[in-house]
C-alpha cells in the first residue's frame, strides 16, 4: 500500500514538472551578421554579404524554426537601363534543433534551405523608370543551401555562424 501510494504521488509529481515545461513560453531571438564571400577572388560585387532574420525555439520540443533575408552571391541585374552584376538576395527558411541547453547556455544547430536571385530582366524605360511602363522585373531564382550554430548566453544574446554556398558570416543575436 504504502509503495502504490508513492509510485502514485511521484506519477503525479512528475506530470507537475511536464506539464509546466510544456507549458513555457517560446523564445525568440533576432539576429543579424556580416562576413565574406566564399569565392572573393572572382566576384565583381565587393558588397559585403549580410544576412537578418529571426528564430523561434520551442524549449519544450528542442525544435527550432526560422527565416532570413540576406545579401550573398551576384546576380545579373540588366533592368533601369544598363547591364550590370550586383550583389544578390536571398529568401531563406531555417530548422533545427536544440544540441545543447543547460540554465546559462544553448546552443542551437540549423540547416538553411532557401531562394538566391540571379537574373532579373526587363525591357528598358524610356523615362527614368526600372522597366518600361514601369512593370516589374522578370527575377529568377537559384537554390541556396546551407547551415547556422547559434550559441546563446542566459536570456540575453547570442553568437552565432552562418554558412552557405555563397557566403559566411558571424552573428549577433538578442533575445526577446
């Protein structure tokens, strides 16, 4: 009796803790870096690649999603009256997982899938527009790929590397 009683009372006990770890709230963290171009040597754009975007990290599941916007590799640009390379963007989705997590550290591992521009193409204005009748320009699109590790100190910041086919940068996040 006395041993049901306990198996009983610790089943309890432990559903308490579960469900209030299921229950804490989602963190968010925005983040923002700057680095290099993989292949610098022979990009005509010197622009330097950037990347912003935000994370959401589910502390009860370990999984965490994401998106970015960045600036990374070159595109051929031939709209507002001339041809020329300039420094392409990339629309990109993130999902991962928690690897690591102890109450003053985190560290979070992400696989990059995503969009890079890489021609966009109009017939030329003849009044100062982008395109003629100022319609929109016709952009394609390339695959982009790649990974993030985040690191994360407390509730406050975070520092991180993001890695594509193009690109590489160092991040800074915050909480929120």
């Amino acid at each position: 009796m006395f041993l049901r009683g306990s198996l009983l009372s610790l089943a309890v006990s432990c559903g308490s803790v579960v469900s209030a770890d299921a229950q804490e709230a989602a963190k968010f963290l925005l983040y923002a870096g700057a680095g290099q171009a993989i292949d610098s040597e022979n990009l005509t754009d010197d622009n330097i690649p950037y990347a912003i975007g935000g994370l959401v990290m589910s502390p009860a599941s370990g999984l965490v999603l994401g998106a970015d916007i960045a600036g990374e590799g070159e595109m051929f640009d031939s709209t507002g009256g001339g041809n020329r390379i300039r420094q392409a963007l990339s629309y990109n989705l993130l999902i991962g997982g928690n690897v690591y997590d102890d109450q003053s550290i985190r560290a979070d591992a992400m696989l990059l899938l995503g969009a890079r521009e890489s021609v966009s193409d109009c017939p030329d204005s003849y009044l100062g527009f982008q395109c003629y009748a100022d319609t929109d320009p016709d952009t394609q699109y390339d695959f982009n790929y790649g990974a993030m590790f985040a690191v994360t100190f407390g509730e406050a910041a975070s520092l991180g590397v993001r890695m594509t086919g193009e690109s590489a940068q160092l991040t800074l996040g915050f909480m929120f």
